[in-house]
C-alpha cells in the first residue's frame, strides 16, 4: 500500500502516479497564482464619501475614487489611466445628482447610482440609512463569501446613522434662531431637514459660479437684519465673498467646511470631523 502513493522524493514505478503527481501540483500552483486576483472585487466611486460606504460594510473589497485629494468635482475630467481603470472595475458607485456632468462614465460595467435626485446625499444621516441596503444588496453580489459579515455591518451602519442624526441635531441646536448663509448648497439639505434657516446660497448654481456685486449687497442686507447669522464656507470652493461679507457685516467668522472628504476617509469620521468643526470656539 505504502507503493501506491509514495512520498515525494521517493520515485514512484508506476507512470500514472507520476503524470497525476505532477498534474496536481500545476493546479496547486495555478491556484495559489489566482487566488490574490479572484478574492477580491474592484469597485470604483466618484465621489470621496462614497469609498467610506462601501469601507464601512465590507473592509474586504478594493475601492479606487476617482476624484483625486483637492480636485474640483464641478471641473473634473477623467483621466486616460483612470478611464482604463474603469473599464476594468466590477462596479461604478455614484451619485449622478452631484456628478452628472462627468463625462466618459459610461463604460459598460454595472453602476448603482446612490442619489439621482438628491444633492450631497451623504451629509444627511437619514438619506444615507435609506441607501445603505441596497449598497450592501450589490456588495453581497459581488463578495458572496462575506455576505454574513455585510449584513451584520449593515446592522451597525444603521445604528451609528441613528447615533449621527442624534449628534447632528445637538450640533445644529445654536444655529435654529439666528440661521445660516453658505458659499455652497452641499449643506442645505441637512439644514432644512433639522429646520435651520438657510437665509442664502452665495453661489447661484449646484454646482457652483462666481457671486455677483448684486448678490453680495443682497446678503448683506440680510446680515444687517439678521446679525447673529452664520457663515458657512466650502474647503473647495473659494470664500473670499464670506470674509467679504464678515468683514462688511460684523458678523462672526466663517466657518470652513468638508463636504468630501478623503478617499480613505470613513463615512463616520466624516461627520464627526464636521460637527467639530461646528462646535469648535
């Protein structure tokens, strides 16, 4: 018995053993070559905060944004690497809402579009929970291995949104009365939902534009009669007309805001980098 399956080393007389022996190592080798390659599914996102949904339900996927750190997502242009990259990915997370004047997004390749209707989706903890399972329906399609460990992060993502609603409405509670003036809309929805006075958006269009003399003396008219107004700024745009109009209207310092993110930035600590940037004296 010990002859017919010898160890290795040990030459075996019988050819068959031989060619089965060797066979069964190429495919060991074959597998063990694949294996880093097929574990793992690609997904790209346009936008920063949407890695930080996917990171936050399922750690073991690889995700590749396409905005880069600072870039303009009002002005961006793919890439020749990243338009390759794309081609090859398994899914396109976005919200077309935000960049739907992307070109070159359409590649063929499955897209599950998060919010077309619904701008910075992701600064709004309820949009976020109502989109979270259908994000983790197509992550379970696309790594069946994990899919326990998906549903129990959706779990978890729910209760902290509900942990997030709870902390934005603590933060927001000193801007109910006097209200708020932004550079950018980003945070509009988030103010109307907790019913915060948006008295103006300083740039005329979603997805931004120059502020016109007219639109600074209408502002300010708006300070003068509001005084304890808030000014809230965008880390991406620029917010020379706030410092203007702090300037002109005595009014407190504004306040910079991230709407976006990093890449590598999980969705929670997002906000909690937001809310202390509200909070902060």
């Amino acid at each position: 018995m010990q002859h017919l399956f010898p160890l290795p080393g040990i030459p075996c007389k019988w050819r068959p053993f031989r060619r089965l022996r060797r066979t069964i190592s190429l495919c060991l080798l074959a597998w063990c070559v694949l294996l880093p390659t097929i574990a793992l599914a690609d997904i790209v996102v346009t936008l920063p905060p949407l890695a930080g949904l996917v990171s936050m339900l399922d750690p073991s996927v690889r995700v590749h944004c396409l905005l880069p750190p600072a870039g303009d997502p009002h002005t961006f242009q793919l890439t020749p690497r990243q338009a390759a990259q794309l081609k090859k990915a398994d899914l396109l997370i976005r919200a077309s809402r935000d960049d739907g004047g992307w070109p070159g997004l359409d590649t063929g390749i499955p897209i599950l579009d998060l919010w077309p209707k619904t701008n910075h989706a992701w600064l709004q903890p309820k949009e976020v929970q109502k989109a979270l399972p259908r994000l983790a329906a197509r992550l379970q399609e696309l790594d069946p291995e994990h899919r326990s460990q998906i549903g129990a992060a959706l779990n978890t993502a729910i209760k902290l949104c509900h942990r997030m609603e709870l902390a934005w409405h603590h933060a927001l509670k000193p801007f109910k009365s006097a209200g708020v003036i932004m550079q950018h809309p980003a945070w509009r929805g988030l103010c109307e939902h907790f019913d915060i006075p948006v008295h103006a958006v300083l740039e005329p269009r979603h997805h931004g534009g120059e502020v016109t003399p007219r639109k600074l003396e209408q502002t300010l008219r708006l300070i003068r009669a509001h005084p304890a107004t808030a000014l809230w700024g965008d880390n991406r745009h620029s917010n020379r007309a706030l410092i203007w109009l702090m300037r002109h209207g005595h009014t407190s310092k504004p306040v910079i805001l991230d709407a976006l993110g990093t890449c590598g930035m999980r969705w929670e600590a997002l906000m909690e980098h937001n809310i202390a940037l509200l909070e902060k004296p």
